[in-house]
C-alpha cells in the first residue's frame, strides 16, 4: 500500500521548522530529508525515523520495525509525530548525528570530436 501525499505534507508540518525539509517519492512511499539528510521514511503512511544513538537516549523506550520488507529497523514513531515540539527536536537530533551524505559524482563529460 502506497502512502497518502496528503499524510507526507502533514507529517512535513509537523518539522516545519527543523531545517531545511524536503523530500523524494520513491516507489509510491517517501523518504523526508533533513538538511540534505534522509532522516525519515514514511512506508504504508507510518512515520520512521533513522535510528541514531542520540534519536534513541531521547526517545527512551523506542519501537523499532522495518519499513519495508528487507530493511534494517527504523524507529516507528507511531503517534508522537503528532506532538510538534517532542517530533521536531527528534528529527533535529536526528539530523545532527546522520553522517553528511556524500558527494554526488559528477557524470563524465563526453569527449568532443
């Protein structure tokens, strides 16, 4: 089962205010970045974080599940992404312990002839 853009937008407002928030349909599910970081997979319109150690020690009793079949465990935020200020300041934890993606490789110009 696909996700419901409209669940992606609101779950979007909910970080509004987190840093730069974009993100990328892959799939018929979603993947929100952070800053340029993938931060959350939203899969069968349930919302999952990616695990860091610093998401975990805030969470503290955290429900861990893939969000497809054949992924390592994200953590389910299952009704908390409702409660803005408690959601924000994970993604911004988040975030902040994700390793800056790397470079893109440029493609390699064609030789003229």
């Amino acid at each position: 089962m696909a996700s419901d853009k409209s669940f992606v937008e609101y779950v979007i407002e909910q970080i509004e205010n987190t840093g730069v928030i974009t993100y990328k349909k892959m799939f018929g599910e979603y993947a929100i970045y952070c800053d340029g970081k993938v931060a959350i997979l939203i899969c069968d319109n349930q919302v999952f974080v990616k695990p860091t150690e610093g998401g975990r020690v805030f969470i503290g009793d955290v429900v861990e599940a893939p969000p497809y079949s054949g992924a390592k465990p994200y953590f389910l935020i299952e009704d908390r992404f409702e409660e803005r200020e408690w959601f924000s300041e994970l993604v911004r934890i988040t975030a902040k312990d994700l390793p800056e993606p790397k470079p893109k490789r440029r493609s390699v110009e064609k030789k003229e002839k």
